[in-house]
C-alpha cells in the first residue's frame, strides 16, 4: 500500500509540473501583457512594471524563475492587486468558495443517494419515472439557468431568500442549493444504475436466503456494493465544486476563488493564473489519489498496481 | 406469499397434508408475469421429501425445477407469483405464512446453495463475517461464540486453515472451496433440509466428485434431507434415493433410483437415459439426442408437454395432459402410452 | 398421490392413434427472429418519455430553422419607439397603425431593450445553440473515435502514451483555455476576416470560433476514452477470437463484430454529447465569450436578460427555459435510445 501511495504522489507531482508548464506557455502565447490595457500607464512605466516582475527577460528564463519560486514555496506577487502575494489571494478567497461548495456537496450526497436507491427498488414504478425525470433536469439545466430562475423565484417574486452576498445563513442557502443541483442529479442517477446493478446479483439472492430482512439486505449487502462508483465520481466532483463555480460566485455576487479565477485571466493577472491553476490540478489530482484509496478500502478485489 | 389462485380449483382435499412428510407439494401451479406475457413455469407439479431422504429433481433449463425448489424457501423471483397449490414444509404450510415468518425459517430450518459459488458470496465482506451472519441472526450466540462456531463448520466442510480462511476474502478462494463455504454458511444452523441448486455445475470435475461425497457425508451426520437439482444424470445416480423427472413445468416421471433408471416408464426419461454415450461403445457410434426444442413457456401446450418431441406422440398426446399412472407405490408416471396399456389390458380382460 | 381411472368416458380407441407429423409440428410455434436494429427500434418506440423528447425535439427544430424564413420579424430589426414591450402588447405607434387597419403580427414575446421582437431573436438563438450543439459533438465524434480506436486498437506503449495524453488535457482547466485561446485568436481571426470571402468570420464572432477550436482540442477527450474502452472489451470478446478461429480477416472481424458493437455506444453517446455541448456553448455565451452581437444565442439572451431581471423576468426566462428544455429532451431522447440499444435491460 505505501509502495502505491509514493507512485502515485510521485506522478501527481510530475502531472501538476507539466500542467503549470502548459498554462505558463499558453498564458504568454496571447499577445499583449498584464499592463498593456491599463490605461493610465505610459511607456516608461509599463517598462519598469515589466522590470519590476521580471517579464522582460527572455520567455524560458522568466519560467525558470517561476518554477524555482515554486519549490521554494514562494508563489510570488499578483501583478494586478498590488500588494497582495498570490498566496494571500488564494488562501482569503478560497475558504469562502469551499464552504458553499463543501455543503453543496454534502447536500447532493444526503438527497443523491437515498433518491437512487429509492427509485432502483421501485423500478419501473411512478416513484421511479419521477425521480428520473427531475433527476434528468437537475443535469440538463445549465447552471446559470439554475441560479437565475432560483433568484427570480425566491429572491424577487416570492422575496424570501436574499440573494447577494453572505451576510447570514440564509444567504447561504439559494447558492448552496444552486450549485448542489447537478451533482445532486448526477448522484442520484449513478447511484441508481448502481443499485440496479447490485439486486440483480447473486449474492443477494444468498443473503435473503439466508433468512435476513429486506432492510437487512439492502443496508449491509447492497448499499456497500452499490455505492463505489458514487464514490469514484465524488472525488474529483468535491475537487471542482470547493473550488468555486464562476456562475454562482458572479450570480450571488459571492467573493469566492471561482471568480477570481477567471477574473484573473481577463485581467492577464499571469501570476495570481498560475497561482490558482496550480492550486486546482493539485487538488483534483490529490483528490484523485485519495480516491483511488479510500476505493481500495471499500472494495477489497481491488488490485492497485 | 400471495396465492391468487383458490386450491379448490386443482380439485384436491385442502390443507390437508401428509405429516410424514418433510416437505409436501401439492398440485403447484406458479407463473411469472412478465411484460411479453404470462410465462406458466409450474403447471401442476407434486413432489414429496421424507426427512433424512435425498430427492434429485431432474431435468432440462426451463424444466422448472429450481422454481419448485425456490418456491418452498419463497425465494422465487419478482415477477413471479404462486397461483394455485399448497406447499407445506416441515409443519408449515408456507402459502400462508408472513415474510417475517419466512424469515426466521430461511437458513435456519430450510437452506439452498447456489449454482454459481463466484457470485453467490458478497465480494466485500470476509468469509467470516458471511457465515457469523447467518450464526448471528438465528441463535442467540455472541460473536466470539459465532466465530468458534465458523471455525468449526470451516473443518466439517474440510477447508484447512480455519482461522486464516476466515479473514480472507471470496475473491482469495478457489470455485470449490468458495462451495465449500457456502455448504458451511447453510449448514450453520442444522438445517432440517438442505437444497443444493446445482452445485457442481460450476466446478471442474474432480471438485465435483468432493463436494458431492461432501454434502452426502455431512446428510448422513445431520441427519438431514436433500433435495439436489441437476440436469446431469451422472451427478444423481450415486447420491440420491429418490428421483422426480421434470419437463415442461411438470413433474413426469418420479421414483426410487433403481426404478427410473433401471424400468424408466416415461419417454423422456427413456431419452435421457439412452443419449448417455457409453464409455463401452464402439468409436463413432452415433450419439442419439432428443429431437426438437424446449417448451415454449408462454404458451404451454394443452396436452404433454414432451408430446411435440416424443417419437410414439398419439394424437390424445397433443390435447390432453396425462394423469399419473402408478407402476408401483413408489413409481409413477403421467404418459398415455400407460394409459393405453392399461386400457388394453382391461379390453383384454372383458373380452376374457 | 392418488391413482384415478382415466378411461371412464372421456376417451375413445381413435385418441390412441399415432399422432401425424403436421399435427406435432402445429404447436411448435417459433417466434420470428428479429434483427438487432428492429428490436432496438421497437423497444425505443415504447418508451414514452424518450418518444415525447424526439417530438420536443422535432418542434424545436422547426422553430429553429424553418419558422424564422416566414415569421414577420428579423432577428436584428429594430423597431422604433417599441422597447422594452411586454409579451402580447404593442407599442403606442404600432397601436395607432392597428386601429387604422393595418394588421400587425403579435410580439408573443414582447420585444428587448433595442426594440427587436424577442419571439425571433429567441429562435434564431436556438437554431445558433442546436447548429454549436450538432457541430461541436460532430468534431468531437470524429477526432474521439479515431483517437480512441487506436489507442484501443494498438494497446501498448501506445495506449499508454496516448491515454497520459488525455489525463492531462483533463487536468487543465477548461476556463483558461477557452478564453486564453479567444484572446489569442482574436487578432488573427479579425485579420482573417478582413480578406475577401472570410466575412462570415466576422458574422459568426471570434468568440464562437475559438469556442469551436477549443472544442476541437478538449472536448473530445470522453468520446475518446469511451471508444478505446470499448476496443479493448470488443477486441477480446470470445466472438471475435471464434471469428478468427473461422478464417475471418481483419478487417471483416473490424467491419461485421467490432464497429457494429460500438455503433450502438457512439450514437447514444454523441446524442447525449449534443446537450453537452449546448451546455458548454450557452455557459461561455453567457460569460460573453459567445457569438458576436447582434447574432443571439440563447446564452447570450440570457445574460443580457439578467440585467433586467426585476422588470422584465421575460426576457431572462424565455431563452434560459428554452434551453433547458432543448438539453432535457436531448437528453431523455439519448436515455432512451441508451436503454433500446441494451439488450442486457430487462424491462
């Protein structure tokens, strides 16, 4: 198992490192600069800003620097919050992002698998067609879509909930909600197909034999069966959602890392881009790994090479 | 258990049932409703097993024969449904009883091991803790007593290593010993009547011969009955005392071993035994098959449902089912060429 | 068991005759083999929701492409003194004209800030969201299967290189690359659009080019891991090592097992990739990375729609409905068909 972890960091590593190296390219591919489109900048001072950050030396040595800078931790400077490191960015905006979408996921976990369950064993029936079809909306419907009709509906025709902001904890329930919508669908249709899968098998048929009630069956022997590809999907979902979504932090007007993120590449803010792509390829190949793990546990066939 | 059908309908006497016998089926009629139609799987089936008695049902896929054994344990499969006849096991009249009662029956007093051993054991959990569960859920033993218990059953069925065995996995054995540990989890609670699905079909030859002597060693030290499900002819001839033949969703054919092997009376039971290839027989001898094809269960013939197949079909064959004709107390079979026989017989007499 | 006399009265000596061979072969009733395509078709024609979705599907369609050459309206016509019209109503002057005798088309869906029917505009965005939809997934199926096949087919060093390769473009984000890539584009697509015969660049927007180039190197990733999946299973299948054994060459094996295996996999997964694509298309037009103005998608109606939310609920919520009603039925419709092409579901 050890053996297994340490390859799998290992190649984790070497994936982020070619992914910050492809963004880092990428990003200097498109003309212009972070200082280009400011418009109260005159020529000597976008040459000394260039200076300043170390852009007007050649291409691979402004990369090697980076990428030296990494190791050592340093993540240096954004180039357009000034005064903000890259690090601080981050770690303000990313708690905020990760609270929504930690209970974003909780929620589509809580609903997702009792509804999959619920409609495997009433195949067929209305409880089952119903679950499917509003299981399909909750994927069809993007999620702007989601977040907009969510804000008509409660915040201005009905005015329940508030809809800007997290000032309370009723702030938090519209884009919560909003953002557990697909994951929640998705959950619970995987889960049924799952579920679908494992009451068909054989040893269920061994385990009622064996005299144990239909409660019985399905929490010991199915749900721990059932439930693996849930768990194969979660992972990396967890990765995205905590990450913040761009649609529901600028529909709820919310300060999370989502929109920085994008934020950052209209502004062509390189370090604060390469800053936050690195911190999302880790976490979803983190999540990734700790996956593949917590799968080895669960379900003991399971050959990791 | 839901009975639509009314047991007044097979004409026979209700509830009544001969206490002698371990497990009763009477008159048994199931189907299974699928969205292509109804599928008639049992049309009248009747078996009896003393206790302590081995009954091999025989017979092709689609013969029925494990719907009747599942329908004793009320196993039988959604859609499927009981719609005329009476069940009765070991005092219990299973039509009428409640799941919960079904329950506390199931692996305790009646138990079944499955065809396949690979996907009959949950891949997730250690053998252990499969076979404790059974211990657990129908005696009153903790679960260091259940695990002695475990350990114990794991050298009755002969696999070696008990304590090891026990916190491994289903998928770290092999296709016979996993058997081995599916015989061990039924017979945790010495059951009164054990039924074996065909369990050897799955394994290699040679495992077949050891699981058999087995389950036939470990009847002989419970004491219990068995009811063993086969379509190999070979696997019945040394183990079991009795035989019912099963086609069509009937029973055609039921006696002690010698009789159906030695005076078989019905055809298809003639046709089984002679397309046997002979160890003895000269080298390219033809073998010789039963010709046609199984019975279409959603539309069951009228008549026998062997007739399409049978070689001396009459034309009474094709429209109406035979009744059972009785050869001795033991043996019987439901053929018209019986009949026939004995209609002649009388006409012989009167003109006498 | 009891022993009953059967012969009382119900029998004659005739019924003992040997049956003839018609009378025995009359109740073998075989029923008619049916191929695979039919009976997939037949299971797909009973499914209710995924026949209603197909109809959805249809109506959207007209709306999209046929409707728009004689509605009364163009999509960028802009009528004055008509802003901001509820559904239904009519604008003070085209009231005066109407009470004058001149016959008007209704606005079902009012108008928008700049006067223009939103009933028009709304179609015209869907037929631009289907078109993105359909070509986005066709690019993806193409570039997908190839990629896919190969790796599958050649297994190996290759696959593995191959499938590193997919890990990785998984990884990036797809944000950064779409609009990294527009900002890229745009001068040299505008250059392009400046040459003769290029215009239609210029009409259709940078933004919705590099979307499809994007698209072109990101999306089909799935498809490519779903196809090489299957190669893999298929190759090993036990018909084709039988096949093999009969002499079958490779290309017939490729032909008549493998290809008309996967066929079922790759139109259920392109039509469910069309939603996704759709999805993809309306996000990013709705972010502003979309078609160009005054061209309507139906993401970029709803973004402009969002501004004016508590007046005019309409104008957000005709094209967000739209399209969530275009992905729904694509997908129900893709659900369906996944169902009819198993014939492992027993339903």
């Amino acid at each position: 198992m050890a053996k297994y972890i340490i390859k799998r960091v290992l190649l984790a590593v070497l994936t982020v490192f070619l992914v910050a190296t492809i963004t880092f390219f990428l990003m200097h591919l498109v003309p212009g600069g972070p200082f280009v489109a400011e418009k109260s900048i005159s020529a000597d001072a976008q040459a000394a800003l260039n200076a300043k950050f170390g852009m007007d030396k050649p291409l691979i040595v402004q990369y090697k620097n980076y990428m030296v800078g990494i190791l050592q931790g340093d993540f240096s400077l954004s180039l357009k919050q000034r005064g903000w490191t890259v690090a601080d960015i981050i770690t303000s905006r990313f708690p905020v992002s990760a609270r929504i979408g930690g209970l974003a996921v909780l929620l589509a976990l809580l609903v997702g698998v009792p509804m999959g369950s619920i409609a495997a064993l009433n195949r067929g029936k209305w409880v089952d067609n119903l679950i499917i079809v509003v299981a399909t909306c909750g994927i069809a419907f993007p999620s702007f879509v989601i977040c907009t009709v969510g804000v008509y509906l409660f915040g201005v025709h009905l005015g329940w909930l508030p809809t800007f902001g997290l000032a309370s904890a009723a702030n938090y329930i519209l884009p919560v909600f909003a953002l557990s919508f697909y994951p929640m669908s998705y959950i619970t249709r995987l889960m049924r197909s799952s579920m679908l899968d494992v009451i068909g098998q054989d040893y269920m048929r061994t385990a009622k034999a064996k005299g144990l009630s239909r409660g019985k069956c399905l929490f010991k022997h199915a749900l721990r069966n059932a439930i693996l590809p849930v768990v194969t999907y979660v992972g990396p979902m967890l990765a995205y959602t905590i990450t913040g979504s761009f649609i529901v932090e600028k529909i709820f007007v919310i300060p999370g890392l989502g929109g920085q993120f994008v934020s950052s590449i209209t502004n062509r803010d390189y370090t604060v881009i390469m800053g936050t792509t690195i911190f999302l390829a880790t976490l979803i190949i983190a999540m990734n790994v700790l996956v593949d793990i917590v799968y080895k546990i669960v379900d003991p066939r399971i050959q990791l090479k | 258990m839901n009975t639509t059908g009314s047991n007044a309908a097979t004409g026979a006497a209700q509830n009544v049932h001969n206490p002698d016998y371990l497990v009763d089926i009477q008159h048994e009629r199931l189907s299974f409703f699928t969205p292509a139609g109804e599928v008639k799987a049992l049309n009248d089936v009747s078996l009896y097993v003393r206790p302590g008695e081995v009954l091999g049902i025989v017979g092709e896929s689609g013969s029925g024969k494990s719907v009747t054994a599942y329908s004793i344990m009320g196993l039988t499969a959604y859609p499927g449904r009981l719609i005329g006849g009476d069940i009765w096991f070991n005092g219990h009249h299973i039509n009428e009883m409640s799941e919960r009662e079904m329950r506390k029956m199931r692996g305790n007093e009646v138990s079944i091991i499955f065809q396949d051993p690979m996907t009959s054991l949950n891949p997730v959990y250690t053998i252990g803790n499969q076979i404790r569960e059974v211990i657990l859920l129908h005696t009153s033993k903790n679960k260091a007593e259940a695990n002695a218990r475990a350990r114990e059953l794991l050298t009755l069925v002969g696999i070696n290593e008990p304590d090891k065995r026990l916190k491994q996995y289903p998928h770290e054995l092999s296709g016979g010993m996993r058997q081995r540990v599916m015989i061990a989890i039924a017979l945790a609670c010495e059951p009164k009547l054990l039924i074996a699905d065909e369990p050897t079909t799955a394994l290699d030859v040679t495992i077949q011969a050891q699981i058999l002597e087995l389950i036939m060693d470990l009847k002989k030290r419970l004491g219990m009955a068995v009811i063993l499900i086969t379509h190999d002819l070979g696997v019945v001839a040394g183990t079991c005392d009795r035989i019912a033949v099963m086609y069509g969703g009937k029973v055609v054919e039921s006696g002690l071993t010698d009789d159906i092997f030695y005076r078989p009376a019905h055809e298809y039971t003639k046709g089984l035994l002679v397309s046997i290839p002979n160890l003895k027989d000269q080298s390219h001898t033809r073998l010789v098959p039963i010709e046609g094809s199984p019975v279409d269960m959603l539309n069951p013939p009228a008549g026998c449902p062997f007739a399409p197949r049978c070689r001396s079909c009459m034309k009474v064959c094709l429209g109406r089912m035979p009744e059972y004709t009785h050869l001795t107390d033991s043996h019987y079979s439901a053929c018209w060429l019986l009949d026939k026989a004995e209609f002649e017989q009388r006409q012989r007499e009167e003109q006498a | 068991m009891t022993k009953k006399n059967p012969l009382s009265f119900q029998l004659n000596v005739d019924d003992f005759l040997p049956a003839t061979e018609a009378e025995r072969q009359s109740l073998n009733q075989l029923r008619p083999s049916v191929s695979f395509w039919k009976d997939a078709m037949r299971r797909l024609r009973k499914n209710k929701v995924a026949m209603v979705s197909l109809f959805v599907i249809i109506v959207i369609i007209l709306l999209a492409f046929v409707v728009p050459t004689f509605y009364p309206y163009r999509y960028e016509e802009q009528i004055k003194g008509a802003l901001y019209l509820k559904p239904m109503t009519f604008s003070p002057d085209e009231q005066a004209r109407i009470d004058a005798g001149a016959k008007i088309f209704p606005h079902i869906l009012g108008t928008d800030n700049m006067g223009r029917d939103y009933a028009i505009r709304v179609m015209v965005g869907s037929r631009i969201s289907l078109l993105v939809g359909i070509i986005a997934s066709a690019i993806i199926l193409l570039i997908g299967s190839i990629y896919g096949s190969v790796s599958g087919y050649f297994g190996g060093t290759v696959d593995l290189v191959m499938m590193r390769v997919v890990d990785i473009i998984y990884t990036v984000p797809d944000i950064l690359l779409i609009i990294l890539l527009s900002m890229a584009l745009k001068d040299p697509l505008m250059a392009l659009a400046a040459k003769p015969g290029w215009e239609w660049v210029q009409k259709l927007g940078v933004n919705l080019i590099s979307i499809f180039i994007v698209f072109a190197l990101l999306y089909w990733v799935g498809m490519a891991r779903i196809v090489r999946g299957q190669v893999l299973t298929l190759k090993q299948s036990e018909y084709v090592t039988a096949a093999r054994a009969l002499g079958a060459s490779s290309g017939r094996i490729i032909r008549k097992h493998l290809l008309t295996n996967c066929i079922g996999t790759l139109i259920v997964t392109t039509t469910l990739q069309i939603p996704s694509s759709i999805f993809t298309e309306s996000f990013l037009s709705f972010l502003g990375l979309g078609v160009a103005i005054p061209m309507p998608s139906l993401g970029s109606l709803a973004s402009d729609g969002l501004n004016g939310l508590t007046s005019y609920p309409y104008l957000l919520l005709a094209p967000a409905l739209l399209i969530s009603l275009i992905i729904l039925s694509f997908n129900l419709f893709g659900d369906g068909l996944r169902d009819a092409f198993d014939p492992k579901m027993k339903s």
